[in-house]
C-alpha cells in the first residue's frame, strides 16, 4: 500500500485522467476532492460508492481509498497537513475538528444542502483561476477561499449522523451529539438543567434519557468527547498545556494530567512529544 506525504503546508491540484490506478493509499495529510466532470466509483476503508459531476469528498489521514473511473474524470484535490493548521485560529481549528470528530469515514459526497454545491463549484473554479493568476496577495486570497470551502464541509457534515447513532433514533440521538458539540467549550450549558430545558424534559430525567439514546451518560461521552478533541489539539496545534487547561475549563494543568492519562497512558506534555518525534523523523527522510 502506498503511503504518500505532503512537504508543504498545502497542495492544489487538478486532475483529468481517462483512468485512474485503482491503487489503495493512505495520507498523512488531509485530503478534499471536487468532481467538477465524471463517473466512476470511490473506494474508502473498502467501501465503495459511485461518484459523478459535483460531488465533495473529504478523505482523511490513515483511510484507505482510491477512485475507479468509469467516464474521463476532471477532478479537484485540496490538501493539507498539520502545518496548516498551525496558522489558523482556534475557531477555525474548532471547524475542522468537529469534521474531523463527526465524519462517519464512508465513501460518498458530504454536501447535504442543495446550495452548497454550486457554492462550492464556484469557489474550487475560483481557485483554479487563482492559482494561475500572479495578481498580488494571491497566497492570501488562495487560504481564505480553502478556510471558507473547510467551514462549508463541517456544515454539512454536521447534518450528518454520526457513526455510532443508532438508525432508529438518528434524529434525537444527532441532536442530543449535536447539543454536546456545540457547547463543549461553554461547560455551564452542559449541566442537567440546561440540557433538560433544551430537550424539554425534567433535570431529573435527562441523564436517563442521554444514556438510553446514546449509551454512555453526559459526563462519560462529554469527557471522551473532551479528550479526542485535546488530542487533535496537541497534534496539529502549538498551544501549551495552559491555554488547553483554561479552554476547556479544567481546574489546572494537574487536573488535565490525571484525566489525559487515564484514556491515553500517557500526560499531554508525552503524547505531544510522541508526534514531533515523529514530524522530526519524516522530515528527515
């Protein structure tokens, strides 16, 4: 299998091909495709599903996947490695992570509004004509577009269910997830009686009813919730451990400790230090 790597912070491509090598690979950067022409199939974790003009892929690091081209396929790759992220605000890093936390890593468009997709057709056609421009600040003009196209795709996937929502209840469980997400910088609004009021239902009764549609209490899936995006923190980002401790309202960094340690074996200052080794490795191959 084929393992490829990006040694910039981003990468634009546009790709027409008559076939395309049914090759499986991983990244380790992540990857966006636009069909601006075609049909064919795209292969992720080896599930498949037919593609054609428009639809919006998001393939992210470690899946598998590969494209079969049925028609001559024009297509639009955006990349991006965590040197990329690293330039970005924490609103924006937010977006991706609720992307990165909610995507279900199934073939398949994600856009789930009928207006986005000529949005975003025009904005990947704006970035084509970019990038072959030298108007001034087109590097600046280029990252902005890319950031609005990312903000666009969490959109979508957030009307998407995640992959642990049991089918029968998909709408109540995605909007008690949804709930969480959204407020999981804002502790307060995941107390009981907030909650209970959001869902019309009694304090008393709400932490039974989270545990019947989700199947962990509030604080068991808040908390897990907390530490997966902590982890995307520590590997994308150069916050300190104090900025994490105060945005995600913990009482101080040994509070942080305990709780990090206890899903990863590991302290946050450790499990850092275990990708900038391994950042450290690649760039020295």
């Amino acid at each position: 299998m084929e393992i490829r790597n990006l040694h910039h912070p981003f990468e634009l491509q546009f790709l027409e091909v008559l076939e395309y090598e049914p090759k499986e690979r991983k990244n380790t950067f992540f990857e966006m495709v636009f069909v601006l022409e075609g049909k064919g199939t795209q292969i992720i974790n080896d599930h498949r599903l037919p593609y054609s003009n428009d639809k919006f892929f998001v393939i992210f690091p470690q899946d598998t996947h590969s494209f079969e081209v049925t028609e001559k396929t024009k297509f639009f790759f955006l990349r991006f490695n965590d040197s990329y992220l690293k330039t970005q605000n924490s609103d924006w890093i937010q977006k991706l992570e609720f992307i990165f936390h909610n995507h279900n890593h199934m073939p398949g468009c994600i856009l789930k509004t009928i207006i986005d997709k000529p949005l975003i057709r025009a904005m990947i056609e704006a970035l084509i004509r970019e990038q072959k421009s030298q108007f001034p600040q087109q590097q600046e003009v280029i990252k902005q577009i890319i950031n609005t196209i990312i903000t666009i795709a969490a959109r979508n996937i957030s009307l998407m269910a995640p992959l642990s929502v049991n089918e029968v209840n998909a709408v109540p469980s995605l909007d008690l997830l949804n709930y969480v997400h959204q407020n999981i910088y804002q502790p307060d609004q995941l107390k009981a009686s907030n909650m209970a009021s959001a869902f019309n239902v009694s304090p008393k009764y709400i932490s039974e009813y989270f545990k019947t549609k989700i199947g962990q209490s509030i604080q068991e899936y808040t908390i897990a919730y907390k530490i997966k995006l902590i982890e995307t923190r520590l590997k994308y980002t150069n916050m300190q451990i104090n900025e994490i401790v105060y945005e995600f309202g913990f009482s101080d960094a040994s509070h942080l400790n305990r709780l990090f340690k206890k899903y990863n074996g590991v302290n946050p200052s450790d499990y850092k230090k275990q990708f900038k080794n391994v950042d450290r490795v690649k760039s020295e191959t």
